[in-house]
C-alpha cells in the first residue's frame, strides 16, 4: 500500500461511491416499479404489458450489477490507485 494516501480524499470518494450507488439504486427502482404499475393497470394480459413487464425485471436485474460494481470501486479507492496516479 502506499505510504501518500489522501486518507480525506480517500473518504471523500467512498462516501461519493456509496451515494452514487444508493441514488442509482433508487432511480432504477422508482422506473421499474412505475413500469411495473403502468403495465398491470392498464395492459394487464396483452402482449405489450408482457413485454413492459419483462423489460422492468431486467431493468431491475441492474440493480445486482450496481453494486458489483461499487464493490469494485471501493477495493480501487483502497488500494489508492488514484493516489498513486495524481502524483504524476
């Protein structure tokens, strides 16, 4: 690890990652429940609301990527690869 890590740089970025993904999480949510909704009032056993309601689910299934990926992005904030990177 190296020694020049901006811990409050480092703070700032995870706090900045974490909301990032809560925000996001939220939208995503808000979206495909309103899908979800529109498509069980008024298409309920047509085809199209099928299809709205199976593109929702997917939209959803994004939500499993999000945070795979804030995971990710904590470990890079960690190992100070940005640290080590502003200094050049």
């Amino acid at each position: 690890m190296p020694r020049n890590i901006d811990e409050g740089a480092q703070a700032k970025r995870r706090s900045d990652a974490w909301a990032s993904a809560m925000v996001s999480t939220v939208m995503i949510l808000l979206a495909a429940g309103l899908k979800l909704g529109l498509a069980w009032y008024y298409l309920k056993g047509s085809f199209w609301g099928a299809v709205l309601t199976i593109l929702s689910v997917l939209e959803l299934a994004t939500i499993v990527a999000i945070w795979i990926l804030l995971k990710r992005r904590l470990k890079e904030i960690e190992g100070g690869e940005e640290d080590a990177a502003a200094q050049y």
